[in-house]
C-alpha cells in the first residue's frame, strides 16, 4: 500500500482530504504544519505528500525545500493543495521541485486525476 | 413524470438528436430538463412535454442542447492522445511528409476540451510540425457549447480536470477566477455546428476524425449509419478514434481495430464493405470477426 502524508492546518481539510485518499487505497499520516511534516519525514519519507502552503511554524514551500535535501527526498511525489491560485504561486512551487497543484476547492474527482497524472495511481483509476 | 410524457421525451430526443434513452433514464431526463423547465418558469417536465407538442422551435433546442451536452475534460481518458502523439502522429508525419499537412476533426468537440488538449499535444511536438499546415476542425450539435469552446474559458474546476499543471501554466492565461486557453491554441481550432445525423460531407476529408463518446447515445441503426458516412469522410491510410466503451466490432467493416491500440480504427478498402454487407443482428458479429 502506498503511502500519503497530508500536511494542512485544517482538521477538516485533513479529514476530507483521508477520507478521499483511502478511497484510492493509500494509507495516509496527517501533520497539521511543515516542521511536524519535516519530522515525520525524517523518520520515513512517504511515497506521496499534499501539501498545502500557508501554515504556522513552517509554511509548505520551506517545507518541501528542507525535505527534498534528506536522503531519498526526490522520491515523494509533492502535490501542492492550496488557495494559493495564481500563476505565480504555480511557478514558484513547480520550480521547488512541486510534481503537480491542486488549487482549493479541490474535490476526489480532482484528487484522482493529479495523483494519476503524477503516476501514484493508474489512469484508469482516476475515471471511476 | 408519467410513463407517457417520458416516452415521448425518448422520441422526441431520438428524433431530434439521435440520442437513444433506454427505458430507464428518466433520473437523467429529470436531472437535465427539471432545472430547464424551472427557468422557463414552467410547473415541470409535464408543462415541458405540452409545450414541446405545442411546437415551440426554442424550447426545441434548448431541451436538445440539455440533454446532449456531457461532461467533459482535459487529455480524457489520457490513453488516446498518447496515441494520437505516438502513432498516429508520427504515422502521419512520414506519410504526408511530401505535403506537409494535416486535417483532423473532432466530430464531438463538446466544450473544447478535446480539440484544445489535440492542439496542445501538436504545439508539444514542436519542430516535427515545423512548416506544417495543421487543420482541426470542431463540430458539436450545441450552438451553446461550441460558442464555451470557442472563448476557451475555464473554470478553476474544470482545467483540474486531465489538465497537467505545466500545461496550464504554459497554454493559459490566468482572468480572475477563470482560465482562458492563448490566443495562438484558439487559432489552431474552427468551430463549427454540426448534427451528426445529417450530412457532413462538405467538411471535406480527414486524416483523423475523433469520434468520442457521443454514438454510445445512438441506435445501432444510427450508429452504423454514421460510421458508413465517417468511412467516406477519412483518407486511406487515416485514422479513427472511438471512446473507450465504444467499437466498430459487430457494427461494420467500413473500419477494422489496430491491435495493441485500443481506440484505435484505421478505414478498411471500402469495395470490400460493398462486397460484404452487414446483416442485422447476431450475423454482423460474426461477419466482422470473419473479415479480420
């Protein structure tokens, strides 16, 4: 089973955001900001992060930064989910080594088609 | 909705748009027309079904419009314009090297999705179409939705769906809360209206005729109609693209399925059709099996 960790602020975010996740048959860790996440991480990197950007303590960009330099931290599949919804945000999470974007309001239709397009799930999946 | 207003919903859409109800769709025809008929500040679907038999030429279209437009998205299905950069592009740039042209035709262009994700797929093979003559032609039954495709304006929602996030910051411009696809996309792309169900010869012919998702709405009669007449509108060595629930098998031999290339339909030797028509049921299976 892979693995999703879900890094939001938002309780509720995080708990949609599981419920669709298990659906596609991952298994998913919660942290509620970067530095929690960056821990996390340390101990075992997952096979995919969605991320969201503003948080307290350690915002989702510098995270992303910090867990790309540990040992194998160009594996995980980085899929932003935020309000944050303009080009220069895109640009500016691509070139931090983002895999794909998720602007807010996202739902599992969304979900399905950026992990698909990013590999973590097959094409087909995301149809159903 | 009584079963005799529902059936003659079912005929009035077959007859107008050859979309093909079973029995069992009235969710569909409720879920369509409901909000319709609430606009045009009627009662419900029974003061729609007077109205209609009254003859009402706007309702008409509206109610059509309605019922036919589907969802669509991005790169859907993904597969098929893998395919479509893969092979049948790279088919077609070694055969029409000489002429340096191309003529492809979405003949169920929706809301542009389809025919905008084509026309990003070429705009990605960059200089192998270098001096080339690309055509794409859209057609869709909906005056409304070919008049969405042609502004190229998408919801936040609607480019997350089958769109890579590098393509949309790349083909698009970013109006407030929407997205419009550039200018130079849109200028790859005519929009035209079309009803499959009438004559579509004077489009001329294709190299490639996309042909998703709209015949699994159709009769088989329809269907085999319109892949007849889609034989006559494709070059030789052309190619056809089917939806993922849709086949030629069983239907006609005017087209014949590339193995490995699920989708995929290149046109068979038309004299061959006429020399082997296609009876009606069980038989037409078993002579398209045959004819492989």
């Amino acid at each position: 089973m892979k693995t999703c960790l879900v890094v939001d602020d938002s309780s509720v975010v995080r708990k949609i955001a599981r419920r669709i996740l298990e659906g596609l048959e991952f298994e998913v860790t919660e942290a509620e900001d970067g530095s929690k996440a960056l821990e996390i991480c340390q101990r075992q990197l997952p096979d995919a992060v969605l991320l969201d950007w503003n948080m307290p303590v350690m915002d989702g960009f510098e995270f992303m930064g910090h867990m790309r330099r540990l040992p194998g931290g160009d594996q995980p599949k980085v899929v932003f989910c935020t309000t944050e919804n303009n080009v220069a945000h895109i640009a500016q999470a691509l070139s931090g080594g983002a895999n794909e974007y998720i602007m807010k309001p996202f739902d599992k239709d969304i979900i399905a088609d950026k992990f698909a397009e990013v590999g973590l799930i097959p094409v087909g999946q995301a149809m159903v | 909705m009584t079963p005799t207003e529902y059936e003659y919903l079912r005929k009035f859409l077959k007859d107008n748009s050859g979309l093909d109800l079973s029995a069992e769709k009235q969710y569909l025809i409720e879920s369509r027309l409901l909000p319709l008929a609430r606009k045009a500040g009627m009662s419900g679907i029974a003061e729609l079904v007077q109205k209609l038999q009254g003859g009402s030429r706007q309702l008409i279209t509206d109610v059509v419009e309605a019922m036919t437009t589907n969802e669509t998205f991005f790169f859907r299905d993904k597969v098929p314009f893998d395919h479509f950069r893969d092979h049948i592009m790279s088919e077609i740039i070694k055969a029409r090297a000489a002429k340096r042209s191309v003529r492809i035709w979405c003949a169920a262009g929706s809301t542009g999705q389809e025919p905008y994700s084509l026309a990003m797929c070429l705009k990605e093979m960059g200089a192998a179409l270098t001096g080339w003559r690309v055509e794409i032609i859209a057609t869709d039954l909906s005056q409304e939705v070919l008049e969405k495709a042609r502004a190229g304006v998408y919801s936040q929602f609607e480019v997350q769906r089958g769109l890579p996030i590098q393509m949309l910051v790349k083909y698009f411009k970013q109006i407030g809360e929407t997205w419009q696809i550039n200018p130079e996309l849109r200028a790859m792309i005519q929009h035209r209206q079309l009803n499959l169900l009438h004559d579509f010869a004077q489009l001329g012919t294709f190299d490639v005729i996309f042909c998703r998702n709209v015949l699994i709405y159709f009769d088989q009669d329809t269907k085999i109609n319109v892949f007849n007449r889609l034989a006559r509108q494709i070059e030789p060595d052309g190619f056809l693209v089917l939806g993922a629930a849709e086949t030629v098998v069983g239907l006609t031999d005017t087209f014949r399925p590339i193995a490995e290339r699920r989708g995929l339909y290149k046109p068979n030797d038309p004299r061959a059709a006429v020399t082997k028509p296609v009876l009606a049921g069980v038989a037409p299976r078993m002579a398209a099996m045959a004819g492989r």
